[in-house]
C-alpha cells in the first residue's frame, strides 16, 4: 500500500511506497548496513502519521549519510494502540579516520521535532554514550492537537 494512501501500515514505511526513492535505498547507496525491525500495527495507521514517520526516517538517514560515513543504523518501529514510536540509532563512525561533513546550522532535526509536534507528538535527538547518534520519535494515532 502506498505510503500517500489514506491509510499506510508499518510495513509500508521502509519501502517508501511510490516515493522516488526509498530512505533504504539511499542509505544502501551510501555504504550504510540498515537494520528495520518492525512490529504490524493493530489497525492501519493514518495517512498522516505514516507521511510523518516516514519523512523522519528518511531523514534521520540523510543525517547519517551525511554526517557520519558508513556506519550500521537500526530502524525500529513499534505501534501501539496510541501511538507510533519510531527509533533511528547508528553506531557512529567505523572508521574514526573518516569523517562525515563538517557540523552544520540546518534545520534536520528541527524540521523532524516540528512535524512531530503538529500531530501532537514529541522527538528527542541526541548522541549516544557509547557513540552513534539515536532519534526517537512518539506520533499520536488519533489527532491531539499541535505541540508547537
């Protein structure tokens, strides 16, 4: 089912749907080994949570691809009977003598917390101890009313 469809499911999330290309896809391409864990959604999700969680996906990838260089990054994506939690984690850099892009002032992450919060929900983006980078994601299934 595609993900522009009125209702996707979580397994619609990584194929991308009729998406020009898929975060999987694009990450493959950059020498990334993704991992998606995945558990079926009780009910189909709706088309804008699906839209969302795949955008955050698409671009927690971009990040890595960009910042860190080839690197092993778990997807998971659990639905609840709530809500939709999503976890990008990668396992920072492999090789330390190669380095991704400098820092940058762009709006990734911002972009990500303000899509989350116009359907009620929240996401945290941090570095890991252990090293890597994870961002979680939590999307109402039901409209709450925006968080911004």
């Amino acid at each position: 089912m595609p993900i522009r469809s009125q209702t996707a499911s979580a397994g619609d999330l990584p194929a991308g749907g009729q998406q020009a290309s898929t975060p999987q896809a694009d990450g493959a391409d950059a020498g990334l080994d993704i991992a998606f864990e995945q558990t079926a959604p009780a009910t189909p999700l709706p088309s804008a949570v699906g839209s969302a969680a795949y955008r955050i996906v698409q671009k927690s990838i971009t990040n890595v691809i960009r910042h860190v260089s080839p690197t092993r990054v778990t997807v998971a994506l659990e639905p609840s009977i709530d809500a939709l939690r999503i976890t990008v984690i990668d396992a920072g850099r492999r090789d330390p003598a190669r380095s991704g892009s400098a820092p940058t002032t762009g709006r990734g992450i911002v972009g990500m917390r303000e899509r989350c919060q116009l359907l009620g929900g929240e996401l945290d983006a941090t570095a890991r101890p252990d090293g890597g980078f994870e961002v979680t994601a939590r999307l109402p299934l039901t409209p709450v009313g925006s968080r911004l």
